[in-house]
C-alpha cells in the first residue's frame, strides 16, 4: 500500500497564540504545532512570521527571540511561500478581514511556487482558530478551513 501524502497546512497566528497561552502545552493548538513537522508541509509566509512575533509581543511581552527559540522548529522546516496579490475575492473568503487575506493567498501560491507538493490524494488545510473569519468547514483553492482540533481529527 502507498505511504498517504503529507497534507499542506498554512498555519494561522491564532494556532501560535493559543498555544503561546496554554498553560498546559496539552491543547490542540499546542499539539498541532509539536506534531506539523514532522508529518506535512507546513506552508508560512513572511506576513504571518511578523504578525506572529508583532502578537506574542503585544499580548504576551515575549522578544523577538523568545518567540523564534519556541516556534524555530515550526519555522525551519516551513515551506516559505510569497502570497499572491491581493484581489477582491480573498476578501470574501475571509469575511471582510483584511488582516487575514494572507492565509488564502499563501494558500494559492503553493500552486505557483511549489507544484512539486501537489499531490491529488492529499489533505489541504488552512488551520485557524480564528472561527469568525476563517470558517471551519469553508475551503479555497482545496485548502479547507479548520481549526486546531479539526485538524488533529482529520489526520489521524
């Protein structure tokens, strides 16, 4: 039997703040992160490596470094993608979100940049816990959206 492809999953800073907060280390988020490495292609862009230092300084007084030391696993073995141009419709995917367009557009440009990870029998997520805006159940361009927990229920 052949190995199932490794899903791509673009990771929203949501995943990274809840896990930043857990006090356990145990939630999905947390579990999704430690896990992602070493089963898929993580896809990130530079939008989304800024945003997550520019929250966990903001909300949580963590320094530039504390945040690459705890997510330098997750961002080393990251397929970095540069999103596509920002048209009309990411908006609409994201419920009016500007600050969220980078998800779907990072999302499409693994077709321009790295057809060499498209595999037609491979999950494609977009995973958020941002439920207002990216909602669970939603898909672009085959990337389906959910969250933390739906995720680890998917690929198991």
């Amino acid at each position: 039997m052949a190995a199932r492809p490794r899903p791509i999953v673009v990771i929203d800073t949501s995943v990274f703040m809840k896990d930043a907060m857990s006090k356990t280390g145990t939630a999905a988020a947390s579990q999704v992160l430690a896990l992602l490495p070493a089963i898929a292609h993580v896809v990130l862009c530079d939008e989304i490596r800024q945003e997550v230092i520019e929250k966990l300084t903001e909300y949580l007084g963590w320094t530039e470094k504390q945040v690459l030391a705890r997510y330098g696993p997750v961002f080393d073995v990251a397929v970095w993608v540069t999103p596509v141009e920002e048209q009309a419709w990411h908006l609409k995917v994201v419920q009016e979100d500007p600050d969220d367009t980078m998800l779907p557009r990072a999302a499409e440009a693994v077709f321009t940049e790295r057809p060499d990870l498209i595999d037609a029998n491979q999950g494609r997520y977009v995973v958020s816990e941002n439920t207002s805006d990216l909602v669970p159940g939603s898909n672009y361009a085959s990337f389906l959206f959910v969250t933390a927990h739906g995720l680890l229920e998917r690929i198991k």
